[in-house]
C-alpha cells in the first residue's frame, strides 16, 4: 500500500510539474516582481524609484523584432498619454545579446536615442526577469497597477488589434486597459495574443 | 477568403540589374545573370489568406498527417529549423505526410524577402502566407496554449493533434511526427 502512495505521489508530482511548466509566469491578479536593471543611460531602473506611479505599462520589447519596430511609435504614444496620468512605460529588451547581437546596449542606445526615447528602454542582463512575468515574445505587455501589497498584473497582452496598420487599428487593448484602471472600472479585456518574436534565449 | 497574387517580374529586373553591374569577369557574369534570367523568369505566385481562408490547411478528414509551422523570413529560428521541414516533406511525401509552411510575412515583405527566400531555398513544401493582423482573434483558434511567439508547429491527422511553441531540431521533429505514424 505504502508503494502504492508513494508512486502516486510521484505520478501526482510528475503530471502537476508538466502543468507548472506549461503555465510559467504572471496570470492577471497576481503581484509582478521589482526589478533593478540598467537603461540605456547607464543608470539602474527600478519600479520602486516611481514614488508617484499609479502603475505600469511594461513592455518587453526590442530593437529588430519586425513588430516590436512596427510598435515603436505607438509606445512612445502611450508613454506621452499615460506617463503624466501615472502610467509610464517601462521598455525591458529580453533577447540574449550574444544570439541577437542587434539588441546589444549599444544597439539600444542607438535605438532610444534616434527615436528619441522618452521612457527607459532596460536590458534584461542575465534573462532573470522576463521568465518571472511569463513574456515569450516581443512586443508583451503588462499593465500593472500599484498597490499596497505591490505590483499587481492587471492586463497582458498585445498593444491593438493591428501590428500592420496603425490607422487600421479597431482595438486598443491597452489604452482600454489603462482607462479602465484610471476611471475605477473592470478591465473588459484582461488577455490578448498577437504574433511575436520569440524571445531568443 | 482573400486571395492576393504577387508577380515575380520586379524581383528578376532588379535581380538583373543588380548583376549587370557587377564588373567582375563578364564571361562567368552573363553566363550566371542569363541562368538567373531564366530562372526567375518561372513565376512565382503566393498564396495570401486571412484565417478564414487558411482554416481548411488547420483540419483534416482524410488518412493522411499535416504538419503546419508558422514562419517568417525575419525569424531567424524559423530559418535554422527550415530545412527539417524540409527534410520530413521529402522523407514522408510518399507516406501521406503534409507538410505547409505558413509564413508570416508582412506583405511589404512579399517581393523583397519572402519569394526570394523560397526560390533561393527552392522550397518544395507548400508555402501559403497568413495575413491577417487581428492574431488575437485567431491565434487561440490554432492552440489556446499559443501565446504567439513563433516558430510554433501543429501536427495532426484526423483523429490527433498537437501544438508546440517551440523550434525543432530534425530528431525532435521526426519523433512527434513519428507518434502520428505509428
């Protein structure tokens, strides 16, 4: 009988490892970790350094990803809309440098200062933090909003409805996302998907 | 269901242009440039759907096993792990075996990227392109697990099937297709 539990035990193990595995990182609702990472000035980066945030939108992103170029305009955007409601961009680059040699810091710094970056643009050195939230490509946002126990993931997703087109665009998940936190209101759509590039790791 | 076919005249006369001004040995150059003519004289046309068109690639009712891999020319996983694809289609053409490469180009792409990859890689699995940009709506309907990084990769026959968000090696490939086989 004790044979019979304890390879149970190991079935129960093994099959609820295979489901951890499938679901890595932030769900909505859960409370998304701080982080100390170096922008593209040099300095180090960190959500706590927001004394005044409301929240966040954190946006892994980077410099050749095909989408993440197409989006670049359109964060600056949000940043310019949302950043004095108290929603800043935080802009993380993901990619290991060593494989994708065009998200090097250097490549960034080029990168924010010909599109004149008016948010931090951070570098994930080591890959610690981008497997914590759960991003698997770039552009992946998370909205998050401040609250007493920290950080809380209220939205994760896509930027709008059409990475081609910004005039064709009939959705904008996260200003909708953003509005919704501001005015006290539920999120309609918490989760969206859009095609990415991989994070190369 | 949209159909869009793209002409691969403007990619030879650049193609052609491009080599004639190259001042190397002129011999070997007209040779090469008229082998290039003649094969970029070959129209290549491609096949561009919305979801709602690419829907019957995604299901089947017949004997045989499909093997999908979204892909793009930018992606440079995609491109390491094209040749298996390749290799598979060759290897299991003749056993009921599909495979569709479904690329995700964006239509700017079309002419200065994507048909130039196929005929340079002289693909010989079917090429369609997916073009359409609302992915939140049709993403979930391939595989709700999908986040929508790729390459990601659907196998299945009319009984199974399988997604992987992942890139393949060519062992790696052939197993999973392998479970589909057997």
């Amino acid at each position: 009988m004790n044979i019979l539990k304890g390879s149970l035990t190991i079935v129960a193990v093994v099959v609820l490892s295979a489901f951890t595995s499938v679901s890595n990182g932030y769900k909505v609702g859960d409370m998304a970790t701080d982080f100390s990472l170096e922008n593209v000035d040099g300095t180090m980066v960190s959500l706590s350094d927001y004394t005044s945030a409301k929240g966040f939108i954190v946006i892994f992103t980077s410099n050749v990803c095909p989408y993440a170029i197409s989006y670049e305009d359109r964060i600056l955007a949000l940043n310019r809309k949302y950043a004095p409601q108290g929603y800043p961009i935080i802009a993380i680059m993901p990619n290991n440098t060593a494989l994708q040699p065009g998200d090097s810091m250097e490549a960034m710094q080029l990168k924010a200062k010909k599109k004149a970056y008016t948010f931090p643009y951070l570098i994930d050195q080591g890959q610690k933090i981008y497997p914590q939230y759960g991003a698997t490509k770039t552009p992946h946002v998370f909205v998050l909003q401040k609250t007493i126990a920290g950080n809380q993931v209220k939205y994760i997703g896509a930027i709008d409805d059409n990475y081609q087109d910004e005039t064709a665009v009939k959705t904008k998940y996260v200003e909708n996302a953003v509005e919704a936190l501001l005015s006290g209101k539920s999120i309609e759509q918490t989760e969206t998907r859009a095609i990415g590039c991989s994070i190369k790791y | 269901m949209v159909v869009y076919i793209y002409s691969m005249r403007i990619l030879s006369l650049i193609l052609l242009v491009i080599l004639l001004s190259c001042k190397n040995d002129a011999n070997e150059n007209s040779t090469v440039a008229a082998d290039l003519q003649k094969e970029s004289n070959i129209e290549l046309d491609l096949t561009v759907y919305d979801f709602e068109g690419l829907k019957p690639y995604l299901k089947t009712m017949t004997d045989s096993v499909y093997v999908v891999n979204f892909w793009a020319t930018w992606c440079a996983p995609c491109i390491k792990e094209m040749p298996y694809f390749e290799a598979i289609n060759k290897k299991y053409k003749n056993k009921g075996v599909k495979v569709t490469l479904v690329s995700l180009d964006f239509p700017r792409k079309y002419e200065s990227h994507l048909k130039p990859f196929i005929k340079k890689n002289k693909l010989t699995s079917e090429v369609v392109v997916l073009n359409d940009p609302d992915s939140n709506s049709w993403i979930p309907e391939i595989n709700p697990d999908w986040s929508g990084a790729i390459p990601a990769t659907l196998i299945f026959s009319k009984d199974n099937r399988a997604f992987y968000e992942q890139p393949f090696t060519f062992e790696e490939l052939e197993a999973e297709l392998l479970k589909f086989i057997n």
